[in-house]
C-alpha cells in the first residue's frame, strides 16, 4: 500500500514537473527566451489548423510562354555580346551591342506586365509584343553581323566543351 502511494506521488510529480516545463515553453519566446505577452488567453489553447487552401494554378498564356521562351534564348547571346563588345575597340559594335541589352530588358519588363493587363486588352498587347520582339530579332541580327564583320574567322558564341569527368580516364 504504501508502495502504491509512493508511486502515485512519483507519477504525481513527474506530470506537474512537465506540465509547468510545457507551461514555461509556450510562454517565452523561443528567439530570446523572453516571456511572451499573450493578451487573449483564449490562444492559449490547443487551437485547430486552419483548413488549407489549395494553391491557386496560373494558367499560363501561350502567347506569353512563346516571348519568355524567347528571351530565355535570347539572354545568353546578350550577355555574350555585351561582354564581346566591352572588349572590343569597335565603338559601333559597343553602342549597337548596348542598345540590344536594353531592349532586351525592356521587352522583358513588357512581358512581366502581361499577368496585370485586362483580358480584353491582351490581344492587343500581345501584336504590340510581337512588333516590338521582330525588333529585338533584327537588332540582334545587326549585333551578330557587326562582330562578324569586325571579327572574322571568329566564332559569334563561344562553345564550350565539355569536361570529361575523372572516372571516365
């Protein structure tokens, strides 16, 4: 009997000990292990997860798809270009190379526009888009002949080869 009262005053302690411990870690805050302020004590509660959302999926517009793919393209052979045309001495190619960079950049803040205009107005912006990439493409055909006439023999993209891997010896 008086093993069963021992037990039960053990048992007794080791909850209260971890219910104070469980107390004292829900009233600090965990950064500063400073005691929170909790103004409703309503909070305190176990209080139930909200019922999740889905995630809203964006349907994308082709026709917006068709100018990011090919900006994607594109950007690499801008960045290319730029640099070709940093260490050049031919200032037509500079001057060109940097007109071609900043049509690219703002084609690209027009594209990012595209979620934000109103359905009604997209077709039109889509053949305003579409007239202002051909002069994106016939800027860039410039570029790429300006460096083929001031450079020739040499490619207009550097090609780079792929590194073998150690295992492969």
């Amino acid at each position: 009997m008086k093993t069963k009262h021992v037990m039960s005053s053990v048992l007794a302690m080791a909850i209260g000990g971890f219910m104070s411990l469980s107390v004292a870690a829900q009233s600090t805050t965990p950064a500063t292990g400073t005691p929170a302020t909790n103004p409703d004590p309503a909070k305190t509660q176990v209080q139930k997860p909200a019922a999740q959302v889905p995630p809203k999926q964006e349907t994308t517009d082709p026709r917006k798809e068709e100018f990011v793919k090919g900006l994607n393209e594109i950007q690499p052979k801008v960045t290319n270009y730029s640099a070709k045309a940093q260490e050049s001495k031919n200032a037509e190619l500079t001057t060109e190379a940097n007109k071609l960079s900043s049509m690219v950049n703002e084609f690209r803040a027009k594209v990012n526009r595209w979620d934000n205009t109103p359905d009604a107005q997209k077709d039109q912006f889509y053949q305003t888009l579409k007239k202002e990439w051909d002069g994106v493409k016939a800027q860039q055909a410039k570029v790429e002949g300006l460096w083929a006439k001031s450079n020739p023999g040499q490619p207009q993209e550097k090609k780079e080869t792929p590194k073998e891997s150690p295992d492969k010896k």
